[in-house]
C-alpha cells in the first residue's frame, strides 16, 4: 500500500476590514431608509382627508391634507430613521403629538382681532405607531444580501 500523502495549499485571504465597515454602513442607511419610506406610506394612507371627525382610536382626519405632509430621514449621527409628520403651520399647540398620543393641544378660537388661546383635551388617534407596526414584519428581509 502506498504511503499516504497530505498535500498544502495555501490560501492568501484577504481582509478589508474598512471595506467591509464601510458596505454595512451603506446597507444599513439604505435599508433603513427604506423601512422608513414603508412607514411613512402607511401612516400617509391611514389618514383620510375628509370634513367629519374621525372616532378616537382610529387615524385621525385630515381636514386640510396638512396631516399627510409625513416625511422620514436618515440621522447619521444615531444611525437611526426618523418617520413622523412635519410641524403644522402653527406657533402653538402640538396637534401631531396629540393625535398620537392623546392630551392637551392649545387652539387658537375666536375673529382675528380678539383671538385668544385655548386648551383642548384631544382623544388619542394613532397613525404613526400603527404604520410602525404593520410594517414591521418586512424589516427583517431588507437585510437579506444587502451587503455583497
């Protein structure tokens, strides 16, 4: 019988470490700036813009279509997505946050010469938390081979 023989081979492998870091960073913001633009689609087409009132616990109404104006952007420094309505056109009050939430907003009422401000006690409708969860379930499959 013949003496067995192991043969060598020798692999040069080389890794670019900074190479790699860099295609997880790009596959990470693309990523979540796509999961950001699925939120923000399904919170946009929640909300109806309509004149009624809609019923506390379901999306809110958009009366003017200003509710809608729902952007997302990539913070760079977290390295996170942020998803949320802009500021309506206003100084006071913080009628995005109620909707969400629930609270107290602060409305202006009255002819323009004898405005004054007044609270409101807003019931919570959410838009923004349910769009996060129906469109969290095709988080997951944006990773697969996102980094080739």
């Amino acid at each position: 019988m013949a003496p067995f023989r192991m043969k060598t081979v020798s692999v040069d492998m080389f890794f670019d470490r900074d190479k790699v870091v860099r295609e997880a960073d790009k596959a990470t913001r693309a990523n979540l700036s796509k999961a950001g633009a699925f939120v923000r689609t399904a919170a946009r087409s929640s909300i109806r813009k309509r004149k009624s009132i809609s019923a506390p616990g379901s999306p809110p109404s958009s009366h003017t279509g200003l509710l809608r104006q729902i952007f997302f952007g990539w913070d760079s420094q977290s390295r996170t997505v942020v998803v949320g309505p802009m500021r309506l056109n206003q100084k006071i009050g913080n009628a995005p946050e109620a909707l969400e939430r629930g609270g107290i907003s602060e409305i202006m009422t009255g002819p323009r010469r004898k405005r004054r401000r007044r609270r409101i006690r807003v019931h919570a409708r959410p838009f923004m938390a349910p769009a996060l969860k129906q469109e969290a379930p095709k988080f997951p499959g944006l990773w697969a081979n996102s980094i080739k």
